[in-house]
C-alpha cells in the first residue's frame, strides 16, 4: 500500500509543481484526506525524492535552453558585458528573479512549514481552513491577472523590473496554497506577458528554487540520519517517488505549455476555488 501511495505523491508532485495549483497544499492535503501517516512519506528523504524528481523534469524537457544560457551566462562574465545578447540577459535575469525566494525559503520556509505540516503530527483544522482561503485568494489574483491585461508581450520583452516583480511574487510561495507556479505566471500575466511565455518564464525560474529546496532538504537529512541508515524498502519507496514526480511532471510542462498558447487560466482558477470550497467543508464537518 505505502508503494501506492509512493505513486500517488509522486504524480502529484510533479503535476502541481507546475501546474498553478499549489503542490505544497495538494501534499498535505492528500495525506489528510486520507489519513495516510506512513513515516517514511513524511520524511524528509521522500520529500527530497520528490524535489529531485521535479527538477530531473525541469533539466530534462529545458535542457538545450540551460546549455544555452549556461555558456551564454559564462560569456557574459568572461566579456564583462551582456550586450543586446538575450540569453546573456534571460540567464541573469533567472538568477535576480531567484534571490527574493531564496531569502524567503532562508528566513520564513521553516517557519510556515511548521504552522501547516509536521511528519507524524495530524495537521489541525485551523490550518486547513487557513490553506483554504489562501487557495481561493490566489485564485482571484489569477483570475485577475488574466482578465483585466491584454497579453501581448512575448518573453524577449521580459525586462529587469518585471523580473524582480516575478521574483517577489515567487516568494510568497513559501505560504502554502499560494503556488510558486501560480504566483509567478499571474505576475507574468499582470504585466502584459502572453500566457506561454509567463509559463516558461515560470519554469526556469523554478529550477534553481527547487534545486535550493532539495539540497537544504537533502543536508537536514543527513543531519537527522538515523544509525541504521535507509533500509532497501525506503531506498525503492524513494525511487519510486523521484520516478512517478520526474514523469509526471515532464508531461506536464509538456502539455501545459501548449495547453496555454491557446486557453486562459480559467479551469485551474475554477478548481481552485472548488477546492478551497471543499476543504472547509470537510475541515468544519472533522472539527
């Protein structure tokens, strides 16, 4: 059972990694629907498969774009000049639009994590209710975002001030409910960016984020490994999560772009708020 529901975890992380529907909420919420409290989905070893997972995904399907702007970045440095260049540009602006999450994830992520989720302890109403409202919240924002601006530019007018407004917007991610992927789309959406090119913006700045999330993830690991070390049942539950999130969220990034090249964000606005709908519903009805 705990192998499916390995399977169930992963291919939720790798779906609402991106997809703007919150995978920090969708991981606690699932667990807490159906009472599943297997220490070793809590641990902070799954929760690395998971991350490592998504960013196998993120590498994979960009990986020609992170070649490019990797020697584009290099180039930049070793001439000391950017230049009308826009790799040399897209490959700085990634690393600017990064620094006001990796503050955010540094000084609060502990923080907020503790107030929504601990392994091994039930996750209280309050803060399901709380979530809640946070996803419906968002949700507005998106809706917002997406109605009320014409979205004409492309990603070559990406400048350094929507940057740094991108990358505030990805900090609050550290609020579960908020999603990192939503909140950065709906600011690309806010300033004028077409749907696909908030996206992909979207997703290659997550890459050092989640990258960041996993090594810090990976270091408390070993810093609470246990004397017996991870049996071979963990190291296949492991693997198995850092499977179904890496596939699953290839296709996703896959289908979602193309998906929005054509299609508002209205369906992930719409469940959302029927989630968050549900969610207090059944965080009353629990007590």
């Amino acid at each position: 059972m705990i192998i499916i529901e390995a399977i169930i975890l992963g291919i939720i992380q790798g779906l609402t990694e991106f997809i703007p529907i919150s995978s920090s909420a969708h991981l606690i919420i699932v667990p807490w629907l159906f009472g599943w409290n297997d220490p070793v989905l809590t641990s902070l070893t799954f929760d690395v498969a998971l991350h490592m997972g998504t960013l196998i995904a993120l590498l994979v399907f960009f990986a020609s774009d992170w070649i490019r702007l990797f020697r584009a970045g290099i180039n930049s440095i070793i001439e000391r000049k950017i230049g009308s260049s826009f790799d040399r540009r897209l490959a700085w602006f990634i690393v600017i639009g990064c620094i006001p999450g990796a503050i955010a994830g540094v000084l609060g992520e502990s923080k907020i994590e503790k107030l929504f989720h601990q392994p091994n302890i039930p996750i209280k109403s309050s803060a399901i209710i709380a979530m809640a409202i946070i996803i419906a919240l968002m949700a507005l924002v998106l809706f917002l975002a997406d109605h009320l601006v014409r979205h004409t530019r492309q990603l070559q007018a990406l400048s350094l001030k929507d940057t740094i407004i991108i990358g505030v917007a990805q900090a609050l991610a550290i609020f579960p409910g908020v999603s990192r992927s939503g909140s950065t789309i709906a600011a690309g959406l806010a300033l004028s960016l077409e749907r696909e090119s908030a996206a992909r913006f979207s997703f290659l700045l997550s890459a050092p984020i989640i990258a960041g999330a996993g090594l810090k993830s990976l270091w408390d690991m070993l810093q609470s490994q246990p004397p017996g070390g991870i049996s071979r049942t963990e190291i296949l539950i492991f693997l198995v999560g850092i499977t179904t999130a890496a596939i699953s969220g290839f296709l996703c990034i896959k289908y979602l772009l193309r998906y929005l090249q054509k299609h508002s964000t209205d369906i992930f606005v719409y469940y959302r708020w029927a989630l968050a709908a549900v969610l207090i519903i059944i965080a009353l009805v629990r007590g």
